[in-house]
C-alpha cells in the first residue's frame, strides 16, 4: 500500500499592521529623500515617484489631520468638562444663598408675628428665644429654648408664641430654659370665656392632639346657657401659673354634663404645637396663692 505522506502546512506569519505602516513610512522617506538628492525634476521616474508617494502622502496628511482632529476635540472636552465643573460649583453656590434668603426670609417673617404678638399684650415685659430641643414625638409639649437666667428668665414664667399661650417654664440653667406645653397631659390652665367670663378648665391631652388636635374642656359653668362652639377661652385672673388675659384657644365642642350643671367640651388651641421655633417668655410670674382652677 502506498503510504500517505502527510504535510504540515506553515503557519503564515502575520506583520502587525503597526509595524508595516512604519515601515512604509520610512520607505517613502527614503525615496523622498532619494528624489530630491537626484533632483528628479521629469520624466518616468518622476512620474512613477508621484504614483507611488503622492497617494502615500496623501494618506499621511489624512492621519495627521486625524490626530490633530483628535487632539483638538480632546482639548475641547477637557475646556467642557472644566467648564461644567465651574457651572456646577456655581449652582451649588447659588442654592446655597437661595436657602440662605428662604431662611432669613422665614425668620423674619417668624419675628414679625412675633412683634404683633408683642404689640397683642403690651402690658407684659417680654424676651424672645428661639427653641433648640424637644421631647420624641409630634408635638411640642416640652422643649428647650436658648435663653436662661443670663436672660432674666426664671421657673413659672409664661411662654407665649403665635396667637398665644404656649406653656410655663419649669427648669433654668444660665443659658437655656425648659418649657412645659399646656397640651401635655399633666397640665391644667384656668381659663375664661371671653364673651361670658365663665370659668372653666382646659387640661392638655397628647392623646386627644393626636387624633383631633384639640385639647379638653371642662367644669364650665354656664349657667345662662350662652356659650356656643366658637367662643374664645383665655386664661383667667384665678389662675395661680398663668397671667391673665392670654389667648388660649377657641370652643370646638361642648355639652352638659350628666349633673346638667356643668359642660364639657373641647378646645383647639391658636398655637401651632406641631411646628413651634420662636417663642416670648414673659418675664412676670403670677403673684397670688389662689390655687389652679
């Protein structure tokens, strides 16, 4: 049997595309330089000199204009990038002076109602403080203010803020105070109709704010049956924490009690308990020995 020769093909060798294009860069170097040594001014060697380099060259200007091309636009996306970088630094500097005029704004706004305020009871020497703690939870019921003894401020002085009664102070040290809300569940004001002057209490509760905002009512005596939903309750002058005269809220419900003799009822405060940052601290504490309600 004849035998099968086997033959192994040779692997072909690639040139990497890098290596022949310097190669006929340098080619065309040397047959320019050639040409110009031999000062080839005509004929067939010219001729076949200008087939042969002109497109060569042609192709070299080409990639140059490219690689200029790229390194342009390289410049261009660094000036961009640049460029964006300072615009963003400059947003970020206007937002911030933006947030800063929305705060001043708002705090003026704050100290004009608390001028009013101040303007609403002017029998009463008064401090401004702005409130800088709180307890957990949604509402004010105690809170810290940044005003103490340095300040005058004393325990059992009166809190004002909005319309109103906020609370009492119950603990001072040189440079802050605490405040007791009259929404916290351990509080009872003497107040008064104002349109009657009846007595009644308004005792605070943290359970009926949450679910109604209101705060309770109580022990009103009404004996002429002239007090309706609606009526504002100020504190009364037997009161033995709070001064008289200040705006508690305003009657929301009511009903006689099971005696007939006495209502209950709710009351829903003029001052927001849910967003409280400025308050006026009354410097006067209530000089009588009556007790609370």
């Amino acid at each position: 049997m004849a035998q099968t020769k086997k033959y192994k093909r040779k692997n072909k060798k690639h040139i990497p595309p890098k290596y022949l294009l310097l190669g006929m860069t340098g080619l065309c170097i040397v047959m320019i330089v050639t040409g110009l040594a031999l000062n080839l001014s005509g004929g067939p060697l010219s001729a076949a000199a200008g087939y042969v380099f002109v497109p060569m060259q042609e192709g070299i200007n080409r990639l140059g204009s490219a690689i200029s091309g790229g390194l342009s636009d390289l410049q261009t996306l660094r000036e961009v990038q640049a460029e964006n970088e300072a615009l963003r630094d400059e947003v970020n500097s206007l937002t911030e002076e933006l947030n800063q005029i929305k705060l001043e704004r708002y705090d003026l706004e704050n100290y004009r109602e608390l001028l009013k305020l101040d303007e609403k009871y002017p029998d009463y020497e008064k401090v401004a403080a702005h409130v800088i703690g709180k307890d957990a939870g949604n509402w004010f019921s105690t809170f810290l203010i940044d005003k103490g003894s340095n300040d005058g401020i004393s325990v059992d002085m009166n809190v004002i803020a909005d319309e109103g009664l906020v609370g009492i102070v119950t603990a001072v040290g040189p440079t802050f105070a605490r405040v007791r809300s009259i929404i916290d569940d351990t509080e009872q004001v003497s107040a008064q109709v104002l349109s009657t002057s009846d007595n009644c209490i308004v005792g605070g509760s943290l359970s009926l704010m949450n679910s109604d905002g209101r705060m309770t009512l109580s022990k009103l005596k009404d004996e002429d049956d002239e007090v309706v939903v609606g009526d504002a309750l100020v504190t009364s002058s037997v009161s033995s924490k709070f001064v008289q005269g200040l705006m508690i809220g305003n009657i929301s419900s009511l009903e006689f009690d099971s005696n007939q003799l006495t209502k209950s009822g709710t009351v829903t405060p003029v001052v927001d308990f849910e967003h409280l940052s400025e308050v006026l601290v009354i410097l006067e504490i209530k000089d009588t020995a009556a007790l609370e309600g």
